[in-house]
C-alpha cells in the first residue's frame, strides 16, 4: 500500500507540473502585446529554468540594446557601462549576430572550455554580479539581423543547471520563440534604418588593431576578443601554438599590456572615448601608445 501511494503522489507532481505549465502557457499568450508579457514569460521560464536573475535585451547592431525586462533592476555605472558599449563583447551577442544561430545556450558552452579569465572578465564588468552558471535564449526577429536575448543566472553558491533541465529548455524551445516572436509583431515596430550614430560600435570592433597590428597578429587580436585562449585559437587558424604565442607577445608588446583581460578592457575603455565617425583603428588615438607619424596620418 505505501509503495502504490508513492507512485500516486510521483504522478500527481508531474500532473501538477503541467497544470502549471498549461496555465503560465495561456497567460504569456493572453499578454502578448502587453507591458506584462516579459514577466509572464519569466514565470514560465522559471518552471523549465528556475534561476536567481531573468533579463531580456533586444539586439540591433543599428541601435544601441534595449532592455526589454530585469527581474531585479541593477542600476550600476557597470551595467550602464553594458548597454551603451561593453555589450559589444557578449558572447551572447557575437554569437547572436552569427546567421541562423537561434536556441538555447550555456555560456560555458559558447566559450573554450579551457579558458576561465574571460569568465573572471565577463562577471566582474559586465555584470557585476559573480554568476555561477547562465544560459541564453537566442531569438531571431523576422527583421535583419535583430534578435531578442533572454538570459537566465544562477549566481555562487547555488547548484549548476541540470543537463536534464536544458534538454527540456532546448525541446520547448519553439514555443517560446513563437511567444517572443508574436510579441514583438504586436508591437509599434521602429521607423527608420536605425541610428547612424550607432554603427561606429560595430565600425570600431572591425577596424580595432588594423593599422597597428600585421595582418596575421589582427586575426588573432579578433580572436581575442572573442574570448578565444591560444589553443583555440591555434586551431582555428591552423597554426602551431608557438606561432599564436609570438603573436599575442607581439600584441602585447605593441599594446602596452600583459594579460587577455587587460586587452579587453582597454578595447572598452577606448570604445567609450571614441566619437563617431570611425574611419581609421582606434588604437592610434591611445595615448599610451607610441607611433609613427605615417600611422598617425593615416586619420
């Protein structure tokens, strides 16, 4: 008899676990369109996804993110710091500006599993929270290039997410692309081609390193800034280790640093300082460098 009452209340949970899910279903659908949806939807995720922080961002390379919802606003000079420029170096939002990548991702899987100084970079600026583990919904919009971000922390001290959890997040995750879609249809949709001033970020990113590095040292310097270590790096680019290893000394030498995190926090420090338009690498505005007359006369 107590063995047939614990199959009994196992169904009844996994009964209960869907009547929840049904419900936070029809009432992220009755939102769509409505300021509330994102916090509906967070409600919903949470059933797949239980995590400490929820926020949702739309990205446009022709417009600075907007920040859609955040479950606990975080107002932080950081933060700010993220929306107008440091963004640019989310691997959410590399990756998100990659065609035809859409789904459910672990950033520890987005990244080389052997590097963890961009993890130490990515919590202590980005963020400024010490997040344990995040995963990142990607969603294209049937519109160039844009795409909504959802992301879902769990910060230190608390359990990593289950293996089991992800392939469910990842099996549903047409229905919450749907949701997120439909959503955004409903909306007052922007005018324009976007805002011109705004292009010089994704200007700055392709032209960072190109006047002050060789050729082969500047594919590694993008590398770089994706977050890549050497190894990885040596394999994308089919080279022996040794040979990256030089090339970053190189970079380093030339840049005046000495360590991947100081790299990409002076690519932000200059983002922040440099006005449009950008027609030349902003690295021969640095100060702190010392260059030729004939690179500077290349602005």
């Amino acid at each position: 008899m107590q063995h047939h009452a614990s199959q009994t209340d196992t169904q009844t949970d996994s009964r209960f676990d869907l009547l929840g899910w049904s419900e936070a279903l029809l009432r992220c659908q009755q939102a769509c369109g409505k300021d509330r949806f994102y916090m509906e939807l967070g409600q919903l995720l949470q059933l797949l996804l239980p995590s400490d922080e929820y926020l949702v961002l739309m990205f446009d390379p022709k417009r600075p993110p907007e920040l859609l919802h955040q479950r606990h606003p975080l107002q932080s000079d950081d933060f700010e710091r993220y929306l107008q420029s440091a963004y640019v170096l989310d691997p959410f939002y590399r990756k998100g500006l990659q065609q035809g990548q859409q789904g459910v991702f672990r950033l520890r899987d987005i990244l080389p599993a052997d590097y963890h100084d961009y993890d130490q970079y990515y919590n202590s600026y980005f963020r400024h929270l010490k997040i344990a583990d995040e995963v990142g919904y990607l969603i294209p919009l049937p519109a160039e290039r844009r795409f909504v971000h959802i992301e879902l922390a769990r910060f230190a001290g608390r359990e990593l997410f289950a293996n089991e959890q992800l392939q469910q997040a990842s099996q549903l995750f047409s229905v919450v692309a749907s949701l997120v879609i439909q959503h955004q249809q409903q909306l007052p949709q922007h005018e324009g081609s976007g805002c011109p001033e705004h292009d010089y970020i994704e200007a700055f990113y392709r032209r960072f390193g190109t006047e002050v590095c060789t050729p082969r040292e500047h594919e590694v310097l993008c590398y770089m800034l994706q977050g890549y270590c050497v190894k990885t790096i040596a394999s994308q680019m089919q080279l022996g280790l040794e040979t990256i290893k030089m090339h970053r000394k190189n970079l380093y030498a030339k840049l005046h640093i000495g360590s991947h995190p100081e790299l990409l926090a002076l690519f932000i420090d200059l983002l922040t300082v440099t006005e449009p338009p950008v027609r030349c690498d902003p690295l021969l505005h640095n100060p702190r460098l010392q260059y030729s007359p004939a690179l500077s006369e290349a602005c």
